[in-house]
C-alpha cells in the first residue's frame, strides 16, 4: 500500500491481526507519507460509511462481498487476488493434506464470483494462472510450512520433517526446491 500512495488522495488498510498492524505502523512512521491509515478491522465488518471507496483491494485474504458492496462507490472497481485450490500442490500431495487438499480447482473462485454478482457487482470478471515457484533451501520451505496454512500444523507430528526432506531431494533443481502458485484474480465493477 505504501508503493501507491503518491497515486492515490487517501489509502486505508485492515487486517484483523494486531501484530500485522504493528508491523504496518512502523512501516508507515518510516516512510512519512501522510495519506496511508491502519486500522484493525474484520473484512466482515467494515467500519466505513457507505459508497466511502473508489477502488477495494485484497490479497490472499477472506472478504464479504456484501460489506465490499456497501462500502464501495457506485461504478467502483474492487480487485482481489486469492490463492487457488492447487497451490503447492505437490507439497500437499507429499504431505497428503492441506489447504484446500482434496477441493475441485476452480470452486473457490466461482464461489467468490457468484457472491459478488449477488451482492450487487455487475462485471466480473476472473483470471486465474499457475506459475512454478521456487525455494533456495529447506529452511526457507520450513519457514513458509510453519507461517502460512498451506500444510496445516505443520512440525506437530514428528513425520513432518522426514516427509519434508524427502520433498526437497525429489524437488531439487538448478533453480531451487520446485513448487507451484496458483493463483486467481477477480475484478468486479459496482
């Protein structure tokens, strides 16, 4: 958010985890711009007054497309990019659990699209794409596994790592530990 603040009047973000706004806060005071605010907020409960944004963006988070609706300007455009049911799928596969383990690709996304065409969007529209990722050392898929739910308690079972290392020997290439990232977008238009 702060890349776009000399592009935008005024810049409002959320995130319903203290330690995120924490961490958004010292960013701010350090690059002094004076048009960004923080605040802590549930995307289902937004605390704005109706038609306040031109644009709504949200990344690999949960939103309402009701409350999206309420808040956003009439000819307003929202954009949200969400992660795909098939991300990291090959770590799921090894794992033989994980988020969205299991889950048709695609479901997601039309879920997501046919709540905002109920909530009142009239174009949207959805991309979505699938791209390789890559992991210099074991240590930095051992940190992703244990910040993010892509491999939900990851490191409680003691198997975990035994299941890793031989993730990393059968995924190792030139470029690094080879995963994927899918990926979907949703551009809607009030």
């Amino acid at each position: 958010m702060l890349a776009i603040a000399d592009a935008v009047h005024l810049a409002v973000g959320i995130d319903s985890a203290a330690g995120m706004i924490r961490t958004a806060q010292a960013n701010l005071l350090a690059s002094q711009a004076g048009n960004v605010r923080f605040l802590p907020m549930e995307a289902e409960r937004l605390e704005f007054p109706g038609g306040f944004f031109d644009v709504i963006s949200n990344r690999h988070c949960p939103f309402s497309a009701p409350e999206t609706a309420r808040v956003l300007k009439e000819g307003g455009v929202y954009l949200t990019q969400q992660v795909g049911e098939e991300d990291k799928y090959n770590l799921k596969m090894a794992f033989g659990r994980g988020q969205s383990y299991g889950i048709k690709g695609g479901t997601h996304r039309s879920r997501y699209t046919e709540e905002l065409q109920a909530a009142g969007f009239r174009e949207v529209r959805a991309f979505a794409y699938n791209a390789a990722a890559y992991y210099e050392t074991a240590e930095d898929l051992i940190f992703l596994l244990r910040h993010t739910p892509i491999i939900p308690h990851f490191g409680e079972n003691e198997a975990d790592f035994a299941i890793l290392e031989k993730f990393v020997q059968e995924n190792r290439t030139d470029q690094g530990i080879r995963t994927n990232e899918e990926r979907f977008m949703i551009i809607a238009r009030k």
